[in-house]
C-alpha cells in the first residue's frame, strides 16, 4: 500500500518486527488509506540499542556541529512545507491552511531555535571567598530519552521535544500519536538529507498501551517528555516514577477565557473567537470557559454566537473552511456525549451542537462549534476537559467572584485576561493558578519563555533553557587551590 508507514530506526525505514498494523483514517471521509506499525517491545528495544550505539558520539559531537545539523533539518522541513502540511492535513483533520501557516512553520521554528539555543546554553560556576575554591557546573546530556506525543499538533509537538532532546546531545527513541503518524514518518528522510547520525533519532509508531508503555517501562530510558491526556499522564508517573526516570509531563487544560468591561471590545471578541475554535477547539490552550462581566454579558453573548454561526464547516483542503473536520470517530462521539451532558445538566445550546454532513464527505467526522451558556460552574462541562469545538460561556460579578470561578478546576494550564486596568492585570496574573497568564492576548508564544501548568496539567517545564535543562543532568565539580 502506497502509504504504508514504517518505524525509523537506525537512519532506516522498517516494519516492525511482529507484523502487526493499525489502520490509519482519513477524518475527512472516514476512509482508511494507509497502514501504521503497531510495533511492540522488540521494536522499542531495537530502537534503544540503535540510540545507545550513537549516544557517545553524538554526546561529544561539538555544539556548533549539532547546531549546524538542527539548522539543516528546520531547512528541510521548510522546503517541505507543502507536502508536510496536505499529509497533516489529511491525517488530523485539520484545515490545510492551518497547517501551512501554523503547524509546519512552527516544526521548523522548533529545530532552528535549539538549534541557536544549544550555542548559548551555559551553566554557573561559584567561587567560594575566603576558602580558595571554585564550583562549577557541567550540564551533561542524559543518554537515550523517551519522547512521546500527540495527535493535536502532530509535527509541531513532536519537534517541540525532538529538537531540544539532540541539541543537548541526548539519542532519541520517539513516539507519535498513532492517530497522525504521517508526518512524523516523513520527519525521517529529512533528517538523513540533513546528515544527522544514524541512531540519533528513533521513530517507533504504535498505541500507546503497547508501543508507548515499551518505551516508559523500558530499564534504560532515563527520562520520558509526554504531551497527552491527564489520566495517561498519571499512568506513565506511576510507571516512570518508581524507576526514578526524569519526567515532563504536559497534560489537559480547561482554561478560563475573563472578560471585563474595559476590555477593547473588538479585539477581544475576534481574538476570543479564535482562542475557542482554532484547530477544531483541540488545543489543550484552547480558551473554553468563557467568564464575561454582567454589565456586557448579554451584548458579548449575542455577538459572540452571531460570529460563530459565521465560521464554516468543511473539507480540510477547501481554502475558505475555518473548522475542518474533528481527528477521529471515537473522538468526535466523545464530544457529542459531553453536549448531551450539557443539555442534562440545564445548559443551553447557544448555537451548534449537532453533527455536519459535508457534501461528498458524508463520513467524516464535522461538527458544528457549539457555544453553551452553562447555569454555574460546578458542572461538568465546565470541569472536565472536552477538548473540540465546543465552549461554555456565563456572566460574573467581581474579580474575587471570578478568580474563584477560574481556579475552581483541577487543571491549570494557561488563562486569557481581557482588561485594560493595569492593577486589576497584575493582582489577577498573580493570583490565577495557571502555568501561562495572557492579557490582551491569546497563544503569542515566544520560544524562549517556560511552557507547561500546575496541577493536573502537568509536571515541569519545556521551552527555552527549561528543556535544555531537562534534557541534561548537572554536576557540580568543585576545585580546592592553594
């Protein structure tokens, strides 16, 4: 089959050991059209002793030469873009256009920064007075690495701990979403283009439950960076955990969109609409409680539903469609059952809500973006995450009412604060409890900022100097002069 997907290994392409494959949708139509490995622990193990075999050289391989070959791999995605973005596409459901402008750019934006990350990552060094010594830290790579991640942002997330992971001289063996698998595939041709070393990189495809649990349980992966769902998460720290394995781990979200009065309206509510539907609401940033100041409650309300009943629902590859088609049929159930959740517990359907049939794609998995004004905050739709096109909006009365409002969750991945009152900014930002606060703004990412949440979003930081860190162990080294 024309797009049959193997595992990477070793700088080659080959099918996992036991033969086993998963079908690989079309969300689009529904369709199957390729085959993905299902590979098992024999195929973990052959890709840990390919990363292994590499490890000490690329380990003492120079800065500036790692950097160059980071540099070459952003260029080959680049000059990829179009292929990479129609194969993201296609596999997640996503509009193209997104993809071209957001996803693949970013996948290279990720090689290119720890690219020129690595070249300026330096450590501390401590001379004790008095007592004629000096401590100095190294920051050595940790060995062969676990990355696993998911099928949101397919290329994107997988190069956000790729890149970082081979900058700071670690050997990799990575798992994609079994979801989206394509583009990670590819990933592989364009790193031998760019001469990065046999080994260096390992790419197993498969479920979690099989191929990913290899991975966490395997005795000599030192540490594992996952992007996923909260309850894996917990599964893979009860695993790793006791093996004294590094972690990073970065979960769900359900994250409080709080708009004041003072806001500037129009930007708020063309950013807002944006922050509640890109990528089909299945970003774990995503705006999706959506607290407003009763004084423009109902005007916020009527305006608001107007714009979303504008954005259209259609084919991925069709230039004007805004959401494009959800990731997967169990997926795209899952959300419908959380609307009906809605309708149960008194929440009313704004607009959406229902399934779409897409002329000559009558299966695949649309929906319309669905707002709900919930009764408060306590119920589930407003708790628990859902992760699609669907967000929940009520009024509020005081900033206390709301930051109890907003904190009222087990998640806390990021929060939007639409205000234009400086004080209000800075005793809010302070008191959210969210790893990532935006005023006046949604997803600006700079790549040299901390990323991650607290609570059950997750454990530790990516990003910057934070994943440089992670990805390698300190030593202090302390020297006694005379």
């Amino acid at each position: 089959m024309a797009n049959t997907i193997k595992n990477y290994i070793n700088g080659q392409y080959e099918n996992p050991i036991n033969s086993n494959w998963l079908d690989n949708y079309d969300p689009s139509n529904g369709e199957i059209y390729g085959k993905t490995p299902n590979s098992s622990k024999e195929d973990v193990e052959q890709a840990y002793l390919s990363a292994q075999s590499a490890f000490e050289q690329w380990s003492q391989t120079t800065l500036e030469e790692r950097s160059r070959i980071l540099l070459k791999i952003s260029e080959g995605i680049e000059s990829q873009l179009d292929a990479l973005a129609e194969a993201e596409s296609k596999d997640n459901g996503k509009p193209i256009s997104l993809a071209k402008s957001i996803d693949i750019p970013r996948a290279a934006s990720n090689f290119r920064f720890f690219a020129n990350a690595i070249t300026q990552f330096a450590s501390e060094s401590h001379e004790s007075v008095g007592q004629n010594a000096i401590n100095f830290t190294l920051r050595q790579p940790i060995g062969v690495v676990g990355c696993i991640s998911p099928w949101n942002l397919p290329l994107y997330l997988f190069t956000w701990k790729i890149a970082p992971a081979i900058a700071a001289g670690n050997c990799v063996v990575a798992k994609p979403s079994e979801v989206t698998p394509m583009t990670a595939y590819m990933l592989g041709e364009i790193c031998n283009k760019a001469g990065l070393p046999k080994g260096v990189l390992n790419i197993v495809h498969g479920l979690g439950t099989t191929t990913g649990q290899a991975i966490i349980e395997h005795p000599n992966i030192k540490a594992i960076s996952f992007t996923g769902g909260t309850a894996t998460g917990a599964h893979i720290a009860r695993t790793a955990a006791p093996m004294f394995k590094k972690l990073s781990l970065e979960l769900g979200g359900k994250n409080p969109n709080i708009i004041f009065a003072d806001c500037d309206y129009d930007a708020m509510l063309r950013n807002t609409i944006h922050s509640s539907f890109a990528n089909q609401g299945q970003i774990c940033l995503c705006g999706s409680r959506i607290f407003v100041e009763k004084s423009i409650y109902e005007k916020f309300k009527n305006d608001f539903v107007e714009k979303v009943k504008q954005l259209k629902v259609g084919h991925p590859a069709k230039a004007d469609t805004d959401i494009g088609a959800l990731v997967s049929k169990p997926h795209l159930e899952k959300v419908l059952d959380y609307i009906n959740i809605a309708k149960q517990e008194n929440g009313t359907i704004l607009c959406g809500g229902n399934r779409i049939t897409v002329n000559g794609h009558e299966n695949g998995y649309y929906l319309e973006p669905t707002v709900i004004e919930v009764p408060n905050e306590h119920c589930r739709v407003n708790q628990e995450e859902i992760f699609g096109p669907v967000v929940t909006i009520m009024p509020f009365g005081t900033e206390d009412e709301v930051l109890q409002m907003a904190n009222k969750v087990k998640y806390g991945l990021s929060a939007t604060l639409w205000t234009n009152d400086l004080n209000r900014t800075m005793r809010m930002s302070n008191q959210i409890q969210a790893g990532i606060v935006w005023i006046n703004t949604w997803l600006m990412r700079d790549l040299r900022t901390p990323f991650g949440g607290v609570k059950a979003s997750g454990v530790g930081r990516e990003g910057g100097f934070e994943a440089l860190r992670f990805f390698t162990e300190p030593k202090n080294v302390c020297i006694k002069f005379k």
